[in-house]
C-alpha cells in the first residue's frame, strides 16, 4: 500500500516494442522509475511478465508500492521495474485488468509456457537493447532480477536459465512448471546441469490447481507438486532457494501479501554501510 512520506515513481508508458522471435507479434512495456533513479548513476532492475496485473493499481500485487516502500526503507537498492506484456498481433486485444491476462487471445500460452529458450531471447536481445537506450541499468546480471506469475513466473525462470549472464534474480508466484506445454522438465534439467549462479524465490499453495480432472489425477499438470519438486531438485543441487507455501489458490493473493519478502529476500546482498557516521546511510531515501 502507498505509505505516507514515501515518495513515489512514475510509470512512464505504454511503449511498444516489435518482436522478430515470433514474427508479427508486439509487446507492450511501462516503466516505473523511482522517485530516486539518479540517471548518473546505474540502476538495478526488475523485469514482470504479465505486467498489467503486476501493476494494476486495483490489483493484488500493486508491485510500484511496493518498490516505492523498499527503496525509500534501503531495503532494496534503487531499482527501475519494467512492466512487459505477452505478445500479441495488432489485431489482438490488449492484456489488462478489464480484458484478462491474454489466455487463447495472445501469444501467451506459447511463449510463456515453451521450455526452450525463445522468451528469454526476447528479454535479452529486444527489451534490453531498448531500456539501455533509454535509461542507465547496470550491466552487471547480479542487479538483474525478473519475475511473474502462473505462467509468466516460469517464463521469468527460463530467461534466467537460459541466460544466467543476464538474469539471476527470480521471483516465481504459482509458477506453470506443468504440462501446459511441457513445463514439468525444469527438475530434471536442473539435476542433469551444471548449476547456474541464478537465485529463485518460489511462492506457491496447497490449493493451487492439484491436476485432479475426469480422467483422474495427473501429477505433470499438479501446480503444487511441481513448484515442490523445482525446489527439491535447486536444493539438492545446491542453488540459493527460498519458498513459501501457503493455502492459497492459483491466483496472486498470497504473493502479493509476501511480495516485500521476496523483494528483501532476492535482494538481501546489496551494498551496505555500516559507518555509524554515514548518516546518508542511516537516513531514509529521499528523492534526487
């Protein structure tokens, strides 16, 4: 929620970028910009899959408060959150809290859900080169976080997966890691690679869709089991990993309530002083 005294970014957007990974498709992107971004200065950088819910001020999540409450408290470094959309063709509708995510109207099911290495192609060599034009990140992928929801958070997996040099930050909320479009290989992948210097918050329920339909149950399409089984396999290989597991639904409502932990937890190892002097440290942030 907005709190009193803290000052507030700005959403800049909608802002359309052309997609040659899936020909004739578009994405749509804002920016959230802190009240303290210094354009002298690199900042780090959160990506969202789904961006309309993530930013939907009505919504579950209301990801800009909470940027705006941690970076004011020092609890995250200055950071710019980019809001991207699924893509879609100009024809189609544009996700939003009115029309829906884009299930069966846009290129979400596809892209989001394929495991291969497409989506982060997207990311890396299309949005990137244009927020570099546009505003100073960091090059270094340790300042490089990406997340989503259902399908969108193992989308936000994939890129950093698929490219560790890019992302290492991943916040995952009742990730897809099912059947949808084969999904479920992420633990096997994870086991039979070498580990990746990526760190992943997963978030999921007891409730989220189990897999049970008419034709009985079916453990590649059961949400939790296979949040559970990603972990097991990051634990076991020895990945920086942390998770929570609720009794919620398949939706955003428990994310959105730990989303500040997840935040604080992804980010915990940014730069700290602890002069007793610094008293630019010891002072909230305040705008440039």
């Amino acid at each position: 929620m907005p709190q009193e005294g803290v000052p507030k970014g700005e959403i800049r957007g909608p802002f359309t970028l052309p997609c040659n990974v899936y020909p004739g498709t578009q994405h749509t992107y804002w920016v959230y910009v802190p009240a303290q971004y210094d354009p002298a200065v690199p900042a780090a950088l959160m990506v969202y899959q789904d961006g309309q819910a993530f930013k939907d001020e009505n919504g579950d999540l209301r990801t800009q408060n909470v940027m705006d409450n941690l970076i004011y408290r020092r609890e995250i470094p200055v950071m710019l959150g980019v809001f991207i959309n699924p893509g879609r063709t100009p024809e189609q509708v544009e996700p939003s809290p009115q029309t829906g995510w884009g299930d069966g109207t846009t290129n979400r099911g596809i892209e989001y859900n394929t495991p291969d290495d497409k989506y982060a192609r997207i990311i890396t060599e299309e949005l990137m080169p244009a927020l570099y034009k546009d505003y100073n990140i960091s090059k270094d992928p340790e300042m490089h976080g990406i997340g989503g929801s259902s399908s969108g958070a193992i989308a936000a997996f994939m890129v950093a997966w698929e490219r560790p040099n890019d992302f290492r930050k991943v916040l995952s909320n009742v990730g897809s890691f099912v059947d949808i479009h084969g999904g479920y290989v992420y633990p096997e992948r994870v086991l039979a690679s070498e580990k990746k210097p990526i760190r992943v918050f997963l978030c999921d329920g007891r409730n989220d869709n189990r897999g049970i339909g008419r034709g009985g149950y079916n453990q590649n399409r059961d949400w939790f089991y296979q949040n559970v089984r990603l972990m097991k396999a990051l634990t076991q290989k020895g990945y920086d990993v942390n998770y929570a597991w609720g009794m919620n639904l398949h939706g955003q409502k428990y994310g959105g309530a730990i989303l500040p932990e997840m935040m604080r937890w992804l980010w915990r190892d940014a730069p700290v002083s602890t002069d007793p002097n610094d008293m630019v440290e010891r002072s909230f942030r305040q705008k440039k």
